[in-house]
C-alpha cells in the first residue's frame, strides 16, 4: 500500500511519522501480520505568515475589492512552495480563473478546465501591489 499524509500544522506534521507507525503496527499485530514502513516525507504543509497574509489581503482588496475575496478556502494540495515558507515569512495565495459568462466553470484538474486569462493580469497586480506594501513598510 501506499499514499500520501497531508496536514496544516508544522508541529503535527514533524509528529505523524510516529502517530503513523504506531497506528499501523497496532493493526498489523491485531491482525497477526507483521508490517513494513517506508515513510518518505514530501512537502511540508504551506502555512503562510500571519503579517503578510495581511499585506495581501490588503492588496488584493485594493485590486478586486473586498466582495471578490475568500479567505475561508484550506487546501490539501502538496505545494513545494512550502519550503520557501518554511525558511522566510511569505504567503500563497489563489487567483481564481472562473468565468460563468465564457463557460470557464471547470476545476482544475477536470479535462475541460481553462484560464480566464484576465485572472493572470488580476493576479500579477495583486503580487505587484502586495511587494510595494510590503516594501513601504
């Protein structure tokens, strides 16, 4: 068997190899089977800083107001980008591409997704004004 652990935590993601191991040897041995792990670590979870979630925050209202922003979106997706935030404070942020009016309503792992490219002009602005933020500070 194989798969993927996925957290939102630094501190429980440093502890699940542990959890893991003690978990699957408890069920083996109720089985009365043996187990073999091999538990190779892949990205750590992407937590953003808190100060500069507010610059982009900040940013990205300034560029597509308040009503076109979530913030209640988590995402177990595996991100390299993790390690950047792991080193230096930096955020990742999402520009959402949809488009109802054009029929781009697909997700991005559907066969029929496609950009609304106006969302990369959006984005590039959001990332512009956020650097200039964080620069004046």
């Amino acid at each position: 068997m194989n798969g993927t652990i996925r957290v939102f935590d630094r501190a429980l993601w440093a502890a699940i190899p542990q959890h893991f191991e003690r978990v699957v040897r408890g069920v083996a041995a109720a089985l009365d089977c043996e187990a073999d792990i091999l538990y190779e670590r892949g990205n750590k979870p992407t937590v953003n800083d808190a100060g500069m979630c507010a610059f982009a925050r900040a940013a990205a209202v300034s560029v597509v107001g308040e009503a076109n922003l979530r913030h209640d979106v988590r995402t177990m997706g595996g991100e390299d980008f993790s390690t950047f935030l792991d080193r230096i404070p930096g955020v990742f942020i999402a520009i959402g591409s949809r488009n109802e009016s054009r029929g781009l309503t697909f997700d991005h792992h559907h066969p029929r997704f496609d950009v609304d490219e106006q969302s990369l002009a959006y984005g590039a602005e959001v990332l512009l004004e956020t650097a200039r933020r964080y620069l004046a500070s």
